[in-house]
C-alpha cells in the first residue's frame, strides 16, 4: 500500500508540474522571464509565486462547495415554519455579513486554537494546539461565503412561483423528489448570476489568509517583494495573476450560465 501511495504522489508531482501554467515545461516565467527575477528554478522567485497560486485556487475550490453547501442549508431553514430556526439563521447571516472578513478569519484561527486547548486543559493534556492556516481560512472563509450564499439562495427560491411545489405533488412527487427534480435546477439558474459574483469576492478575499501565514499570491510576492525591494515588480504580478484568474472564471461562469439556461433559449 505504501508503494502504491508513492507512485501516486510521484505521479501527481509529475502531472502538477507538466501542467503549471507558471513554471511548467511551456509555462509563463519558464519561458519568458528565464533569467529575471521571476524566473523558475534558482534564478528567481517563479516556482515560489507558482506554488502560492495552486494555493490560492486550492483554497478557493476547497471552500466553495461548504459555503454553498452551507448557504443552501441557511436559505432553507429560513424558509422553516420554525421561528427558532429562522431567528437562529437570521443571525448567523446578520453577524457574517456585518463582520469584516479579516476579524472572522482572527477569530477562527485563533479563537479555535484558545478553545480547543481550553478543552484539552480540562482533560488535563497540556499540550500546544495549532490549527492548520489553510482549513481555518477554509472555514472562516467558508462561513462568510455561505452567510451572503444563503441570501441569493433566498431570493432565488422566492422567485420561483409555489405552483411549482404543487406541481411537482400533482404527478406524485414526495417533497424531496419535487425539490431535487423541479425546484433546485430551477434555483441554479435563477441564483446563478449572484453565485458568480460570490466567486468572484471569495477569489479575492483568500489574499486575506497571507495575514495568518498560509503561502498564497500575497504572501509569496509579498516575500519576494521584500528580500528583492523589487515590491512594484511583484505586486503587479500579483495584480495580474488574480485579473487571470476572475478573466478565466468569467469565462468557465459565462459557459456554466449558457448551459443552466439552455432550455430558455430554444423556447
């Protein structure tokens, strides 16, 4: 098994570096900045800015399905008959809407670490606990992205007509079925454009995780800026890779948008 474990990762590192886009066989810095400060290998500080952008679309992919996930859950609940979980949903949106991002991330790097060894004291383990950078940036991340998710959804479900619900018990569907089968493609292309404009933000705002360390665009050019006193050199280059990176999402959101709405366009 763990030969099998080695050849695997042997593989992923041979496909992740045939495929860099920045540092690869043909990529970017490889090829036109070879012998500059943004060069691959020893010459520069290409493979370091490289790595921060796998770790900027890592992180961004990683929380976008549990800030959806999430969202998708709030927008239901507040829909409940229960006023308890509305009242609860309500105010999970207001303090995470209100909350600048960079206080959530604090509070959940460090909040979670003083709670987490709070447990461990009562138990009587002293023992120093750290959280990884990369899951509290996910969860904080996560959180605030479900807290604005959840609003869309909302409005997305509100638009859709409760003929619809009826519907769907007319032909003899149970509640779940009518909701997976007649209301959720539905939801997708109506919440679709809001969606997209979360992408977007949650793009930007992973720069926010530089702050507690995790080895992203920022603070990799950042670092590259400050041992080079190069900062306008690598700072632009930072610019341009996130206006790459919301450019090609414009692109794949525009595509995902032609599809959802497919059957509106052939009526």
């Amino acid at each position: 098994m763990g030969g099998l474990f080695s050849a695997l990762g042997s593989l992923w590192a041979w496909i992740s570096y045939t495929f860099d886009p920045l540092c690869g066989p043909v990529g970017l810095f490889r090829l036109l900045a070879s012998d500059t400060l943004v060069g691959c290998g020893d010459t520069g500080w290409g493979d370091e800015i490289a790595f921060g952008v796998k770790v900027t679309i890592s992180l961004a992919l990683a929380t976008l399905p549990v800030g959806l996930a999430l969202g998708f859950v709030i927008a239901l609940a507040r829909q409940s008959d229960e006023w308890s979980l509305r009242a609860a949903t309500g105010v999970y949106t207001t303090i995470f809407r209100g909350l600048p991002e960079l206080l959530t991330l604090f509070i959940v790097y460090f909040g979670f670490q003083i709670v987490l060894q709070t447990v461990l004291t009562w138990f009587g383990i002293e023992q120093r606990i750290e959280i990884n950078a990369f899951i509290a940036g996910m969860i904080a991340l996560s959180v605030v992205f479900s807290s604005y998710a959840s609003e869309v959804l909302l409005s997305a479900f509100q638009a859709i007509p409760h003929g619809q619900y009826e519907a769907g018990s007319a032909v003899g569907l149970s509640k779940r079925k009518t909701m997976w089968l007649v209301i959720v493609p539905q939801l997708i292309r109506i919440a679709l454009p809001g969606l997209s404009n979360l992408w977007l933000v949650l793009l930007k705002d992973t720069a926010l995780v530089s702050v507690i360390g995790l080895a992203d665009i920022v603070r990799q050019t950042g670092v590259a800026a400050r041992v080079t006193k190069e900062a306008f050199l690598f700072y632009g280059i930072a610019c341009l890779l996130y206006l790459i990176l919301a450019s090609v999402s414009s692109i794949g959101l525009n595509a995902i948008s032609r599809w959802a709405n497919r059957a509106e366009v052939g009526r």
